[in-house]
C-alpha cells in the first residue's frame, strides 16, 4: 500500500514462508482485509502441522508429512510409494508418527511457502534444501517452457481454502507418470484461482500482493492477469521488495500517526 502510495481498504494476499499470527500459529495464508489503521483475516489456506518446527523450513519433507498427515492420518506411514515417506528411514518415520500424533514440536501453519515445500518433496524435486526457498524456486523453474490453464480442484468454505482436493489429484498425477513440468504448472495455476476465487467473495475492487511467495514470477503474473480479467485493480511490488525486505516500510508506516485518528501524519 504505501509503495504504491493507497489508502482506504485493499485485500492483502500475504503469502510467505514464516510469520507468527496473532492467534499463536504461523501464518504465511492469508488474506487480509486492510486499511492504513487495522486489518481484518478474512481468509486463509487450510492449517497442517510442521513436524520438527524450524527444521521443517530446511527440510521439505517434512512439510510434505505434515501436509500429507492432514489427508491420510496414521495411514501415511505405510504409503511408501510416496517419495517424503519414503526419504526417511523406518525409525525416522515412528519419531515423527508420534510427533504428529501427540502435536510434539510440530506447530500448525498456514504457510504457501511450506506448501511450495511440501509440493516439492510429493513430486521429488527436493528432500532437503541447503538455503531458505530453494524448494520453492525449483517447483517454479520445473514449470518452464509449459503453457497451460489446466489447475486442480479446491474448497473455500467460511474462511479457509482447502487444498486437500488439489492434492489428491496432485499425487494422482504424481501416480500417474504426469510429468513434473505439468504437476508444477497445475499447481501454480491453483494458487492462482484461490486468489481470485477470496476476492470474488470479498469483493474488495482493489487487491495487493505481497510476501516472499510473490518472488515467483509466474505466480505473480498469472495472478496480475486473472484478477484484471475478473475486474480487479491488482496492485504489486517493483521498487520495494515483496519478501523480509519489505517489512521496516511497512512497520514505520502501521506507527506512523495517522490524520484519521488526529495525529500529525506524515509521509514515506
């Protein structure tokens, strides 16, 4: 907003890897509905466990257990046709069964960039990363040279999206030999439409997009050109960056007085 110098009320996207939320989970989900002076949650991606908790961040399988637990329980453990399952030993596989089980070290996230990971890991690309985001990125250069609008299915009741529908199919295709360049570009695709499908409901006219996940440059442009076809003003960073960078702009903007509220105001 204040890179792009708005007031009044947008719909932030804030998609990341890793933020605390105010209700004591990770958020990294979200769509806010904001204004210079507070904002509202109104939606979010559905919430699944990091096994491990920070160690899940260097090691997407683990995102890939805690998401793939959601949908399969203690039946995941068995399902070692699944490359996350299997990239851990048998031992491994009953500490982190009983991790998930009892809620131990394992906190809930909202995370598209553990989703990112998560993916990553279901369809072998990486396991283990040896930097912050190199999962993600690999999901997004494996789509390269693919054209398609294909996506998966998906929910949204109340405030959450859920992608349990996307990855089942996912990991159908996964079975099914569909190679890694469709997979990633289906996905991609996905997240997209759960954009546009929160601000259908919201119906804020204008929409901002922001976080680390926003780096992704066919996120970002598929998103810009499906939100301006269903009538959306989509605003987006260029000068300020969308990830960690960006947050000392915008906590000396949430501080500043604001005129609504008599203070002195002030500019950035």
């Amino acid at each position: 907003m204040a890179e792009n110098e708005l007031d009044g009320s947008v719909l932030g996207v804030s998609w990341d890897g890793t933020g605390y939320g105010l209700d004591g989970t990770i958020w990294g989900g979200e769509f806010l509905l904001t204004t210079r002076e507070n904002f509202r949650r109104v939606a979010h991606l559905r919430t699944f466990r990091l096994p491990g908790g920070e160690q899940a961040i260097r090691e997407p399988r683990r995102s890939a257990l805690g998401v793939l637990y959601e949908l399969y329980e203690d039946k995941l453990f068995a399902m070692k046709e699944l490359e996350p399952v299997r990239a851990f030993s048998e031992r491994e596989r009953e500490i982190l069964r009983t991790m998930l089980q009892k809620n131990l070290n394992s906190p809930i996230t909202s995370s598209v960039g553990r989703l990112f990971d998560a993916v990553a890991s279901i369809v072998g690309l990486r396991q283990v990363s040896r930097f912050e985001g190199q999962a993600a990125m690999e999901v997004e250069f494996a789509l390269h040279g693919v054209e398609t609008d294909e996506s998966y299915e998906f929910s949204l009741s109340e405030e959450t999206l859920d992608w349990g529908p996307m990855l089942r199919a996912l990991i159908s295709d996964v079975h099914e030999s569909v190679s890694v360049a469709k997979i990633a570009a289906k996905f991609h695709n996905t997240l997209v439409e759960m954009i546009v499908a929160v601000a259908r409901r919201v119906g804020e006219e204008r929409v901002v997009l922001t976080g680390g996940c926003f780096q992704n440059k066919y996120l970002t442009e598929r998103a810009i050109a499906r939100l301006r076809e269903e009538g959306f003003r989509v605003y987006w960073h260029q000068r300020i960056p969308p990830n960690d960078g960006g947050i000392a702009l915008g906590q000396i903007v949430a501080a500043l007085p604001s005129p609504h509220r008599g203070g002195a105001g002030g500019e950035v």
